[in-house]
C-alpha cells in the first residue's frame, strides 16, 4: 500500500515539475500584459505562474 502512494505521490510531483519547467520555457515568449479569466489584464509575472502554483 505504501509503495502505491509513493509511486502516486511521485507521479504527481513529476506533473507539477513539468508544468513548472513549460512555464519557464514560455515565460520570454509572452506578452507584457496578458487576458486571464473574463476579460481581466494580469502580468506577465503573475499570469504565468498561477497555473503551476495551483498544480
């Protein structure tokens, strides 16, 4: 049972780095100002960190 949540554990923490690792790659392609939920202006820095952050 335990190896079962390890593994479960490890997949989900392996997700999250790779979602991280697109972000920092995309991070230099994005817009200064980006549209985020119902037409609200975020920057760059908080638009392209949330996503991950929630993971």
């Amino acid at each position: 049972m335990t190896k079962v949540i390890l593994k479960n554990l490890l997949f989900a923490a392996i997700i999250c780095l790779i979602s991280f690792i697109i972000t920092i790659l995309a991070y230099p392609h994005l817009e200064e100002e980006l549209v985020f939920v119902s037409s609200t202006a975020l920057s760059k820095e908080k638009a392209a960190f949330i996503l991950p952050i929630l993971t």
